[in-house]
C-alpha cells in the first residue's frame, strides 16, 4: 500500500498510509479541515547491472 502525503491549508501535513481505491477523508488535528492530498516522490531502486557505474 502506498504513503500518502495531505496537507492543509494551514500548513500542517500528515502521511497516511492506505490503498488506493480506499476513500478516505484526513481532517486537520490543528484547525479541523479537510486535508487534501499532495503528490509524493516514489521510491526506486534499479539493481542489476547496466546502472550508473556499471555501464
């Protein structure tokens, strides 16, 4: 399952942790709004050879 990171209007941000079908409503601890969903960075990892140094 994928992290998702929501932030709020007022600057708070949290990761939540869900699927992606799943339809969740993440509200604010601070000013109790509804967070909306930012885009985050995936992690990869390329093994094998052909890769940076390899090449």
């Amino acid at each position: 399952m994928p992290i998702y990171i929501y932030q709020c209007e007022c600057g708070e941000s949290t990761e939540v942790l869900h699927s992606m079908t799943a339809t969740v409503r993440i509200v604010c601890d601070e000013c109790l709004k509804e967070m909306t969903r930012r885009p985050s960075v995936a992690g990869v990892s390329f093994k094998g050879t052909g890769w940076g140094k390899d090449a």
